[in-house]
C-alpha cells in the first residue's frame, strides 16, 4: 500500500495504551493525554497508525462494544473527519474487533503486519505478538482466541459476565508477561529483530515498526534498515514520527507513568 506524504506533512505511530488498565480511572487520565496528543499530532499528520493494543481488553458482541473510552473514540472520528488518515491493527488484548472501527469510524483495521511505502520508504508494520522464535504458549493461545467456534461461545456469555472475565484475564496476563516483555533482551537476541532479519533476507525494508515489547527500541538491522518499537503509554508516552526522510522515536509529556 502507498501513503502519499505531501511536504510538511508528517506519519505518527504509537502502540500499547491498554485503556481500561490498570482501573478505569488512571486509565481516563491517560486517555486524556492521548487525545491532547492525538490534537497535536493532528496538526501535521497525513496518517496515523495505532499499532496494536488501545485497549487492554475490547470484545464486540453483535450489539453491545466495551463501555467507556468516549474521548478516545470521538477524536478518532473527528480526525477521520478532517480527512487524516488513520489505520489500527489489534493487539493480543483487544484481538476481538469486528466491524466497528470500519463502519463507525471509517478506520480500517488489520489483524498481521502490512507492508507499506510511504514517502518512497518501505515499512514493515505490526503489533508484533507470535511473531519470530520461541513463544510456542502464546502462540497456540493466539489460535485458539482467533477461532470464529471459540468466538461464537464467548459471545454467548451475557456482556456484564463476558467483559467482567476477559478483564480479569487480561490483568493476570499483563502482571505474568509484564517484566519479561519489559526487559531489553538484547541485540541478538530480541525475537522481533531476530524475525525482521529473517524478512530482510528476501526483501528490504527501511523501518519494521512493532509494539508489543511495552519497551522503545530502535537498533540498527545491517546498514540501511531499522527496527522500531513504540513502547507504550502505561509508563513512557513513547510514540514515533516519519517526516518524510527518517523515522524518529520521541516521548510525550514523559515523568510519572499514568
């Protein structure tokens, strides 16, 4: 896919906010800053990309979505309005998106990493979880939450039930892989870079952009690629911007983690 990029005009991603953690009113604090942030993006972004996990957990059942984040929700539809563009790919806490994005707010949404060129450079972008060695568990888990059967039974849980347990599932599941995602593994050894490489065997790209790690990064993949990762919203504000030449990782109000 090509993205246009007109001169002065900027791409922005970010990743990681998992509104509704880790209780709604932090969470709401948080959502604040990330519309005073998606206002002053908008001041110069052709296109916005939320790179997987908004939500700590969001389930659509045919009628009903999650309550809360409006603020959220109502800037991306205003921005939408205003003719930015702006792409959401899910994350492992909130894989369960199905029409809403695309009919309420004319935002499309993808569920693998998409290729892109953008201002003449190529970017490989995804939320980034199953992705390269190892992590077998998650990986059968992932299938399973992703099977339509698994999804159907789920739906049929009453919505005050069905969120109720998804939310308790999904702090258990952030408090066991949180400092483990956390933690800077290494060059060599970082399970996205390992499988960014593997890509670049058989077709360049300038940047492969992820989230999931909840930890920026930007390392050096041989002499003319790059992989980023956006961090997140839970402790760094960490988001990053194309301008049309390079790809800079940058922090948002940065100080006590919200």
């Amino acid at each position: 896919m090509n993205i246009h990029l007109p001169p002065g005009k900027r791409v922005y991603f970010a990743s990681d906010f998992h509104l509704g953690a880790p209780d709604m009113a932090r969470s709401r604090q948080r959502e604040k800053l990330i519309v005073q942030w998606l206002d002053e993006a908008s001041k110069d972004a052709q296109h916005i990309f939320l790179v997987g996990d908004i939500f700590d957990f969001w389930f659509e059942y045919k009628h009903v979505i999650p309550k809360g984040y409006t603020r959220l929700l109502g800037k991306l539809a205003e921005l939408r309005d205003k003719g930015i563009g702006i792409t959401v790919f899910i994350g492992n806490h909130d894989m369960w998106m199905d029409g809403y994005f695309e009919e309420e707010l004319e935002i499309p949404v993808y569920f693998e990493p998409q290729q892109y060129v953008i201002g003449g450079k190529k970017f490989y972008i995804g939320h980034g979880d199953g992705l390269g060695p190892g992590d077998h568990g998650y990986k059968f888990l992932k299938k399973i939450f992703r099977n339509p059967v698994c999804r159907f039974l789920f739906s049929c849980i009453p919505p005050n039930w069905g969120i109720s347990m998804a939310n308790f599932w999904s702090r258990k599941s952030r408090a066991a892989t949180g400092e483990k995602l956390e933690t800077f593994l290494g060059e060599n050894e970082e399970w996205l870079a390992i499988y960014s490489r593997e890509i670049l065997r058989k077709e360049h790209f300038d940047y492969f952009i992820y989230g999931h790690r909840h930890l920026p990064l930007d390392l050096k993949l041989g002499d003319a690629s790059r992989y980023i990762n956006l961090g997140d919203w839970l402790n760094y504000h960490s988001y990053a911007v194309f301008d049309g030449q390079t790809t800079e990782l940058k922090y948002y109000k940065t100080g006590t983690p919200i």
